[in-house]
C-alpha cells in the first residue's frame, strides 16, 4: 500500500512540472529589478561604516577632552610643594613616643632607643617673636637622664617660602649625636648635622620651591649623653625666614 502511494504522488509530481510553463518576461523583470537594486543599497552600506567611523571619533575626542579636563583640575601650575601643619607625636628613645611640643608631621629620622626611660618632666619653653614668625625653644618631655631631644617649635602666620632653622648642641659630658627629627616633609628639607670640636650643629633647610602654610613646624636636635642631666646653657637656635618677600628672625636659647 505504501509503495503505491509513492508512486501515485510521484506520477503526480511528474504531471504538474509537464503542465508547468515558466512566465520568461516575469523572471527577466525580476532579474533586472535585483540588478537594479544593488546600486541603491552600497550606498546605506557605505554609510554604516561612516556612521561607525564617526561614532569612534566622537568617542575619541570625548576621551581627550575628559582627559583634558582632568588634567587641567589636577594642574597646580607649578612645581611648588606646600607642606600643612598635621597633628601628631614626635619619637622618643622608650618606643613610646611622646606628644609633641606642637602639630607635627611624620618623624623624618629616629635616634637610637635605649632600653630604660625616665619622663625628665615638664618641659620649659622660651618664646621669642618677630613679625609672622615666633618660636619656642622645649626640652622634649621624653627625653631621658641618658638621651635628649632638644625642640625649636616655629609658629607662622604666613605662608613661609625662605626657612633655615640651625640648632647647636654643646659637646658637654660628652654628648654624642643620636639623631634629627622634623615636622616638615624630609623631601622638602635639607638636613645636615655637623660635627664640630665644641658643638654639633643641626641645619634645616627648606629647598627651593618648598612653602610652609601658616600654623606650627618642629625641629629637634638629639644627642646621647652619659647618665647625667645635660647643662643646657650652651644650646642655641637661629631661624631666619621669608615670607610674602619679608624677613624674620627669631634666635634663643635652651633652660
């Protein structure tokens, strides 16, 4: 039965395509309609890759011109550095660092640590003045019979573009030199200790382009001496400073 239907359907088939006449003049329209079309159609072809070319431009130009602006909010106009007042503590010899005198920075350098530590108390402070610059002088309240900090605190009202701070210690009971510390970024700083016959001087000097804004730097002096109070008579400081093209200078001792 199945193999009759088969060939019933395709003696059919066989008599439809005999019957079937193609209309020629319908087939050559629709040839040369498709011939035709082609050259209307490059034409949205070709702008899809415009359109694309343009889009990556624009998400170019977009880029450089956020970039840009970036750049221009981030610009200082110059390679000036400005160091700020920050609160912090200044190092002792214990480990356990004392508060400092005033609003300070990271510590630059440290001192060697001896192993005892005992608080010399409360710390004296001298203060001398001149214009926007004033300073006091302080006996760090972690020092120890062994160990000293001697502290130059400097208060501007004025942002200071000029600063050399010198610090002097007297070779006395034979004091040693054990360290320097600062306030101020060490990269905005040259710092030079000198060993001399009688003294040892410490110097900071803000390099060109540094500027201090208003408010209050430290600058300490630390020394090793033998299990006996340090005569503090012969320690001296000298600040000399500039700001808005006026100078000051303030100078004192240690008590």
């Amino acid at each position: 039965m199945r193999d009759h239907d088969e060939r019933a359907l395709r003696s059919l088939l066989h008599q439809q395509a005999d019957r079937h006449r193609p209309d020629r003049d319908a087939m050559f329209d629709r040839i040369i309609q498709n011939r035709a079309e082609p050259a209307r159609r490059p034409a949205l072809i070709r702008l899809r890759p415009l359109a694309a070319a343009f889009g990556v431009v624009a998400v170019l130009v977009g880029g450089v011109a956020g970039v840009r602006l970036a750049s221009s909010d981030g610009d200082d106009n110059g390679t000036d550095q400005v160091a700020a007042p920050t609160a912090s503590v200044s190092p002792s010899p214990s480990g356990s660092p004392s508060v400092s005198a005033s609003p300070s920075g990271s510590p630059s350098a440290s001192s060697r640590k001896p192993q005892v530590s005992t608080s010399s108390g409360a710390s004296h402070r001298a203060t001398t003045k001149d214009g926007y610059l004033s300073s006091q002088s302080v006996l760090d309240p972690g020092s120890n019979p062994s160990w000293t900090q001697n502290d130059v605190v400097l208060t501007t009202t004025k942002t200071i573009t000029e600063l050399d701070v010198t610090i002097t210690v007297a070779k006395t009971d034979k004091v040693e030199y054990a360290g320097r510390w600062t306030s101020v970024p060490e990269n905005m700083m040259t710092i030079t200790p000198t060993q001399q016959a009688d003294t040892i001087v410490y110097r900071f000097v803000l390099l060109p382009g540094g500027q201090l804004a208003p408010g209050s730097y430290t600058f300490a002096a630390q020394y090793n001496h033998p299990a006996a109070k340090h005569a503090l008579g012969g320690d001296k400081y000298e600040v000399k400073a500039k700001a808005s093209k006026t100078s000051a200078k303030v100078a004192g001792g240690f008590k």
